[in-house]
C-alpha cells in the first residue's frame, strides 16, 4: 500500500477533473437546487395568497437587484478565494489534509456558483419584465464569470492515488457489465433508425388522421405527415441522447437519468394531445396519440424482445450501439490512466522504502 503522504505536487498533476466532468458530477445537485430555489417560495406564495407564480418570481428578482451591487462581488471574491486555497493547498506538508481540503472548496464553490446563478435567474425575470432591462449588461457577464469559477474550483476535488486506483477500478468492473448488457444493439449508421422510425411514425399518424374525418383531405395528410415526421424527429433525436446518457452512465442506478426527461416528455405530450382533442377533435387528437405513443415505443420497447432486423431500424437499438462504442473508448482511457496510476504508486513506494533504507543508515552513524 501506497504511503497516504506521498508529495502532494505529483499527484496534483493527476487529480483535477476536466470541466465536462466536473459538469456532469454538477449537474444534478444544481438542477435540484435551482428547481426547489425557483418552485419552493412560488408554492409558498401560491398556497399563502394565492399569488401568480410570475408575480412572485419578478417580486423577488426586484428585491434581488437592490442588492446586485454587493451579493454579486460576494460571491465572485469567495470563489476566488476558495481558488487560491485550493492551489496553495498543493503544497500541504500533510497530502491527506490537502486532499481534504480540495474537495471541501471543490464542493462549496459549486454550491456557491449554483447560489449565483439562481440569484441571475431571479434577476433575469425581473429585467426582462420591467424597465430595468440594463440589469443584463452586469448580470450576463457576472453569471458567466461565476459560472466559469465555479466549475474551475469544482475540478479540485481531490483523491489520493490508491484512492482513485479503488474508484476507477470499480468505474470499469462496472463500466464492463454495461457492455455486456448491450449485446443486442444496431449494426447500421446513426441516421437510419431516427429517420425510418420518424417517417414510420408520421404516415401511420397521418393515415389515421385522414381515416377519422368525415371529409377526407389529401391537404390534411400531407399536414399532419409534415408536422408528425418534425416532431418525431426532434423526439426521436432528444430521446436517443437521453437513452445514451442512461447507458453509459456507470453509477449504480440509472433511473434519475432517463426519469426526469420521461416525466417532462410526458406532460407535455400529455397537455398537446387534450388541446388537439379539445380544439379539433379525434382525428387531430388520435394522431397525436400516435405521434406520442410511437415514439415512446421506438425509444423504450425492450432490446432483448427485438430481433436484428428491428434493432437496426428502432432508436433503442441505436443508442445502445453508440453507448457502446463510447464505453469501449472510455475503457481504453481509464486502462492507460490505470497504468499511470500504478507506475505512480509504485514510485511513491520504492521513494519511501528508499527514504527508509538512508533513515536507517543514518541512525546506525
């Protein structure tokens, strides 16, 4: 094992994360922020005074710009303050200390440039409903700053390196049984699944369409035909980055990947079908049914009931492909990663049992 006070200088140069995975670790914690930040005094205010959501958002946008002038510098001087700590914590007698102390910036800096930002959202509301439109000259280029800040200090969160050697061999044990699971996948390029399964999905909506009106319109067809195969793309196109992201995430739970974009697919595939019903009848609104309903079941009908010839042409079948070949490229990156890994810890080792040898010469002197 590894000496835990190995120098500090040689394993920082490993250490820090890039900005897209720093983004990615991010993401999730400063979405549920902002959504309880945003929604939590509005269903207060709502269920209080029966107040209009947007009202209650520009209230307190306008209560926030009268002190912009030194919430904003707050923030921006902790965060680089939280910089300077983390990169002289580089040089730390005790690495394990240092450690400690990069992932307490890391993590407060990202909850701090998170706070920022939600204050810019308020503010934003405010400015783009009122005379004060000026506010976005400061506020554009602060929220970017802070941004930026943000996810620089978030790069420090540290580990030492038989630390990281435990985490990233676990990432690929369980990076290897995602390949396995996507044994059933496309053989064919990208493009053919989203826009056979889109043109699919749009005929079938426009023939039922037609076959529900009482007076049957070729104009109608080719209406519902153009306006199905746009919206089937753009969903097919959200929903196969979506089920890529699912898979080649290597935590061990999938569900808040794919859960969060499901449930908003389907309220507002929800709302559009009962306006299409209520405004126009059955035939617009049963083709939007079918609109909805065939892209769900591209996306999510399971691969292991599909044979080939469906893989090739379904978008389920096509992210897993992409999935896996973007697992197979990270496998190769952390293995090489690995080798570094090891050829550091086993400096670090021969270092110390050479420090050892020289104490122990020096004491018989």
């Amino acid at each position: 094992m590894a000496n835990q006070q190995s120098a500090p200088a040689k394993r920082f140069l490993v250490e820090p994360l890039s900005y897209r995975q720093t983004a990615l670790f991010a993401a999730a914690p400063a979405v549920t922020l902002m959504v309880i930040g945003l929604g939590l005094p509005v269903l207060i205010k709502l269920n209080l005074d029966q107040q209009n959501p947007l009202v209650t958002l520009v209230e307190g946008g306008k209560t926030l710009a009268a002190h912009l002038g030194w919430v904003i510098p707050v923030i921006i001087a902790a965060l680089l303050g939280f910089l300077a700590a983390a990169l002289a914590g580089n040089g730390h007698s005790d690495a394990v200390e240092a450690d400690r102390l990069r992932r307490v910036l890391g993590g407060t800096g990202l909850l701090l440039g998170t706070a920022g930002v939600l204050i810019a959202v308020y503010v934003g509301i405010y400015a783009a409903t009122s005379p004060d439109w000026a506010l976005f000259l400061a506020l554009v280029p602060a929220t970017v700053l802070i941004g930026f800040l943000a996810l620089f200090i978030g790069r420090y969160v540290a580990f030492s390196d038989d630390e990281q050697l435990i985490e990233l061999d676990a990432s690929m044990l369980l990076r290897k049984e995602r390949m396995s699971t996507l044994g059933e996948r496309s053989l064919r390029p990208w493009w053919v699944a989203i826009l056979t399964s889109a043109i699919a999905i749009a005929l079938t909506a426009a023939g039922v369409a037609v076959s529900l009106r009482t007076e049957k319109s070729l104009d109608i067809f080719f209406i519902v035909l153009i306006l199905g195969f746009a919206a089937s793309l753009v969903v097919l196109l959200f929903g196969w980055l979506v089920l890529v992201t699912t898979y080649i995430d290597t935590t061990k739970s999938q569900f808040m990947t794919w859960a969060p974009a499901l449930g908003v697919y389907l309220t507002i595939a929800a709302l559009i079908v009962n306006v299409m019903f209520v405004n126009h009848g059955l035939w617009a609104g049963f083709g939007s049914l079918l609109i909805g309903g065939g892209c769900l079941f591209v996306l999510l009908f399971p691969r292991k009931q599909q044979g080939q010839w469906l893989l090739n042409r379904s978008v389920n079948g096509l992210a897993a492909a992409s999935a896996y070949k973007r697992l197979v490229d990270q496998q190769a990156t952390d293995s090489a990663r690995r080798d570094t890994l090891l050829l550091s810890i086993a400096d670090e080792a021969s270092a110390n049992w050479l420090k050892r040898k020289l104490a122990a010469l020096l004491s018989l002197a």
